[in-house]
C-alpha cells in the first residue's frame, strides 16, 4: 500500500504541486489535499472525497473535524462533509424504491449511509479561478455490475469552490438504461463554540421525523435549541438555515435540489460510544445535513442528472462587512 500511495502522492504533484496554495498531504494512510488562498483554507481527502477543514480568512473555522479521527483506509473520518449516497442512515429506514436499486441479501445488509465514503475518488482537477477562488473535482465513476451494491453505470461527481464562501455540489450522474432511486447528504459537521448556547432557525413549522422517538412526525415551534441528544429529520426547511451562537448567528447555509435537512447532535451518552469521538466532542459540534430523504428521495431516469448543492458562509464575516 504505501508504495502505491507514494507513486499516487508522486503523480498529483505532478499534475497539481505547482498550483499556487496547493499541498499534497498524507495523513497516515490518506491522502488529501491542501489548498490556501487569499480568502480561505480548505482540506479535502481523497477517500470519500471528503472535506474535513474549511476556514474563511480572519474567521473562525465553519467545518469541525474530530482530533481523534484514525485517518484509516477504508474509514471515513468522523467529521467534515462526509457524501452519503446512495442510501442515508440504515438501510431498512429508506424507501422501498431506493431498497430495491440496492442489491443486497438479509445475511449482508448494507451498512449506514452508503458505500462511496469509504470509497477512493479520483482528482480531477484543481482550477485556480483567481486569488481569492479556487475549485476542486473529483469524480468516481461506478461501471455496470462493477459494485455489488450498485450494478448501474453511474458517475459521481463533487465540486467544492474555496473562497469567502464555500460551496459543495454532489452530482449523480444515471448512464444507464434504468431508472434509479437513491437518499443522499452532505452530512455536514459544523463547529459551535459552545452546543448549549447553539441554536437553529430557518425550520419554525416544519415538520419533521423524530428519530429517537420511533420516527413519529411532529413540527417545530420556534429556534430549535439543544439540551439533549438531537436526531431529527426535516421536511421543507427554508432558506437560508441560520447557526447561532449566544443569539449571534455564526453560520448561514443555503442548498439547492433538497427538500430534506437533518439536525444530529449524539450528547453524552452516545458520544461515549462513536468511533473516532472524543467524549466531550459533542460539546462543539453540530451537524446540520444537506439531504433528499423519505418522500424527497432521488427517482432519476435514465442518461439524467441530480444535483445536490451546499453554501456555507460565515454569518460573522457577513456582519463585518455591513457594518
């Protein structure tokens, strides 16, 4: 492994390591790229095509990462952006359409969120629009049969633009000759300073699944706050989404091609049981997910496209300039 891994790491600075801001990186058995520009700093791994570390210039960092993430092939880091597809969270509580495009057996049911996070995408490219932007690809391409749990031709593409925003489009592309059915999510970890003083607007009366309370439907009244471990499903938030922090709004997100959003935050309990999670770390994370679930899933024809898009800017950065 490590020999590929070196001739693979040789090859992208090859291509990419005279790019202004680019570094090729290896972390334990990943790699990963770095980029820096005037306006912000980005990581995105190869395994995944993952993004764990975003930050704007002169603001505080919007994406949180667990230190303790064991950067293992084959293990998606607990933190980032991981890209869930073609299926979200376990795999009975999807639809029946989106069930019967997965092939699968009882003895092997298909573990959570889907298979391409654990998955080697390749670079395509990376674009330095100008000083402030910069633009990475990555596609991995699924021929017909080649997955045993996705037998149809598919490409799969992720574009993430590094600037004073950043923004994240997940694209499915269907070259088969079958219609499929697929969830999905930019399963999104934001950092908060402090999740006893983290609130959310943009979902007053939406309804929503509450998953820890046998996926019964309910709606919400008013800012959602925390006090408890949180694992809600969200039909119809609107736009943008607003993260605040002791009334102060730190983090907007806006999505285009989802009706769905999920809000997760593990608490004490659980936290104490994830992998690559420190037990405090619930403290100072939130995600709030980018998603087509349930009734919003994916029914995409054939030779079509979906396009899933996340805008993350800082709320702060925005009051900056306003003032």
């Amino acid at each position: 492994m490590a020999v590929d891994t070196g001739q693979q790491m040789q090859q992208l600075y090859q291509r990419f390591g005279e790019l202004p801001g680019v570094v090729i990186e290896l972390h334990k058995e990943l790699l990963a790229v770095h980029i820096q520009n005037d306006a912000a700093t980005a990581t995105v791994f190869l395994q995944g095509a993952q993004l764990s570390q975003y930050q704007a210039k002169g603001q505080p960092a919007s994406i949180w990462c667990s230190d303790s993430c064991d950067y293992k092939a084959g293990s998606p880091l607990r933190g980032g952006i991981p890209i869930c597809w073609p299926w979200f969270g376990d795999f009975d509580r999807n639809p029946k359409t989106v069930q019967a495009s997965v092939p699968h057996t009882q003895d092997h049911v298909p573990s959570a969120h889907g298979f391409v996070r654990n998955q080697d995408w390749l670079l395509e490219d990376i674009k330095t629009i100008d000083d402030h932007c910069s633009v990475l690809t990555l596609s991995l391409v699924l021929a017909a049969g080649e997955h045993p749990y996705w037998p149809h031709a598919t490409r799969l593409e992720a574009e993430f633009t590094i600037s004073t925003e950043l923004t994240v489009a997940f694209t499915v592309h269907n070259l088969s000759e079958q219609t499929v059915h697929f969830t999905n999510a930019l399963h999104t970890y934001l950092s908060v300073g402090d999740i006893h003083h983290t609130q959310v607007s943009g979902l007053d009366d939406c309804r929503y699944l509450d998953c820890l309370d046998d996926w019964q439907a309910h709606q919400q009244k008013g800012d959602l706050r925390f006090n408890g471990e949180t694992d809600r499903i969200y039909d119809g938030a609107a736009d943008p989404i607003v993260i605040s922090q002791k009334e102060k709004p730190i983090i907007e997100i806006h999505s285009t091609g989802s009706r769905s959003t999920v809000v997760w935050n593990p608490w004490i309990d659980k936290a104490e049981r994830l992998s690559q999670f420190d037990s405090q770390d619930y403290l100072s994370m939130l995600c709030v997910e980018t998603a087509n679930i349930g009734d919003d899933a994916v029914e995409l024809a054939p030779q079509q496209s979906h396009k899933l898009v996340l805008n993350i800017n800082n709320a702060l950065a925005i009051q900056d300039k306003d003032t």
